[in-house]
C-alpha cells in the first residue's frame, strides 16, 4: 500500500511540476507575441486618433474621408443618427462650434483587428475657453476597404 501511495504522491508532484511550468514557457511567447507590430492595429489606431485632430482643426470634410459614405449609425448620449452628415450637423457642429480655443483628442486608443473588422475602445477629451473639461468615452467598428480602414459605427458618450 505504501508503494502505491508513493507512486500516487511522485506522479501528483510530477503533474503540479509541469503544470506550473506551462505559464513560464507560454506567458513570455504570447507577450512577445502581443508587442510585435501589427500595420493594421496601427492604422486603426490612425483612423481614431485623426479623427479627434481633424475635429480639432474644424476640418470636417477631412473627418468625413474617415467614415463609410452610407449604412451607418452614430450613437450620441441622448441620439441615434444615420450617417456623418447627420451627426456632424445636429450634434458634432453645436458642440464645437462655442468652444474657441478648442482643444479635442482621442486618446488611450485600444484596437482589436480580426481580418477586415476592428473595434476600438478610446477617451475623448474636449476643453476650450470658457467650458471645463469634458472626458468621454467612444468605441468604433471599423471595416477594411481597398487596404483602408473606414469607420462603419461609432458611438461618442461625455
């Protein structure tokens, strides 16, 4: 009996040896794998980050270039539109439009690209003379179109 409970005790100690073994073999290659560059996590990334310095400059036809031309929905706090052109005009253009001295980032962009998608969870920041600043939150779909990245869905909370 006791041999079998040694036998029982070697094997047991064996099984908890390799099982602890496995993160140290495996944690440093998904690290690794994580930091290598990825062109189109980095253009997503660009797609976001653009967005909030060409809402900074007030170029609006540049912003535009950003999202697909139809079949899309931007969510606001208190709104649903159907397309840039809607929410630039009924909500994008007010917001801005007091602020002088605007300042506007995206910024803490968090990509995911799986093929031709992507989502991304990023911070919004506004601030300007005479207004406190405001952080919001935005998450984005985006679609791979002729080796591009377009916006296909976003969604802008304060």
């Amino acid at each position: 009996m006791l041999g079998i409970e040694l036998m029982y005790k070697r094997r047991s100690s064996t099984i908890s040896l390799l099982l602890l073994s496995v993160p140290v073999v495996f944690v440093p290659a998904l690290a690794s794998a994580q930091r290598t560059p990825n062109p189109d996590r980095a253009a997503v990334s660009e797609v976001i980050t653009s967005l909030g310095q060409y809402f900074q400059a007030g170029d609006m036809a540049a912003a535009e270039t950003l999202f697909r031309s139809g079949g899309m929905h931007i969510l606001t706090n208190d709104a649903t539109t159907h397309g840039w052109a809607e929410y630039r005009d009924r909500y994008l253009a007010p917001e801005l439009a007091p602020l002088e001295g605007l300042r506007y980032a995206h910024t803490a962009v968090e990509p995911v690209v799986r093929g031709s998608v992507a989502w991304v969870a990023f911070r919004r920041e506004i601030s300007g003379t005479g207004r406190t600043a405001v952080e919001g939150r935005g998450t984005a779909v985006l679609e791979k179109v002729d080796a591009g990245w377009v916006i296909v869905h976003l969604h802008m909370s304060k």
